[in-house]
C-alpha cells in the first residue's frame, strides 16, 4: 500500500538513525563513558552493598578497570584518533585528567557523605553527572586530532 511503511523499511529508518546518532561525537563520548561508568558501579556497588568494602576502598578498586576501559574507547571511538605517533603523550594527559579528577571526586563523595549525610550511592551518582560535563571539554582537547 502506498503510504504505509513496511516492516523492512521501519529496521532501516530505526538503523539509520541509531547510524546518525553514533556519528555525534557527543553521543559516542557519552555511550563510551557510559559503559566504563557501568563497570564501575557494578564493582563500587557490589563492593559496597554485597561485601562490606568501605566506600573508601570501592572507589579505589573501581576506578582503575574503569580507566582502562574509558581510555581506550574514548581515545579510538569516540574521538576517533587511532594515532599511535602521540598515544604515550595522550595517555599521560588522561591519565592526568583522570587522577585529578579522581581526587576530586574522593574529596566530594567524602564531603558529601560525611557531611551531608548522603548515601554513598547517591552522591556518587550525583558527582557522575556534574564531572561528566567538564570532562567532555577537557577530553575532546586530550584527542584532538
């Protein structure tokens, strides 16, 4: 019937635009950083929740898989720089970024868990958000072709 979309041409629309939305680079960042965020939490909150590791040691121990992961998809996928030539020099500057940013999401998880009396989970989510933003700026300028 003329008019009518068929079954066939309603997967390509749908895939067509799930294949717009990944050539956003805002979207890859955030997909990239949304998967090594999930490997995170997965450890921080089975940590914390299932096994009665401090918040302290959660965030430790789950931030180093989750580093690994984001560097590598952030660096290849989402800011599509396959460079080998300054791979090094990227890595320092992520891993720089990262520690720093690191700290301060210690310094803040611990502020507001102790002082403000919120659960770990919720202040960590909290700080996910708020750290995401500035990090998009500041790895765009690490990748940068």
């Amino acid at each position: 019937m003329p008019g009518r979309i068929g079954r066939q041409d309603g997967r390509e629309i749908v895939d067509d635009l799930i294949s717009s939305l990944f050539e956003i680079q805002l979207v890859r960042f955030i997909g990239a950083g949304g998967l090594a965020t999930f490997v995170y939490y997965a450890i921080f909150v089975t940590l914390t929740e299932f096994s009665r590791v401090t918040y302290h040691r959660a965030s430790v121990i789950a931030f180093v898989p989750s580093f690994s992961l984001n560097f590598a998809l952030q660096k290849l996928w989402a800011f599509r720089n396959a460079s080998v030539d300054d791979a090094a020099f990227q890595l320092a500057l992520f891993s720089l970024k990262n520690l720093v940013f690191f700290g301060v999401n210690y310094m803040l998880l611990r502020a507001l868990v102790e002082r403000g009396r919120m659960r770990p989970l919720y202040a960590q989510v909290l700080l996910t958000i708020a750290l995401t933003v500035v990090s998009y700026f500041v790895t765009g300028w690490i990748f940068k072709n």
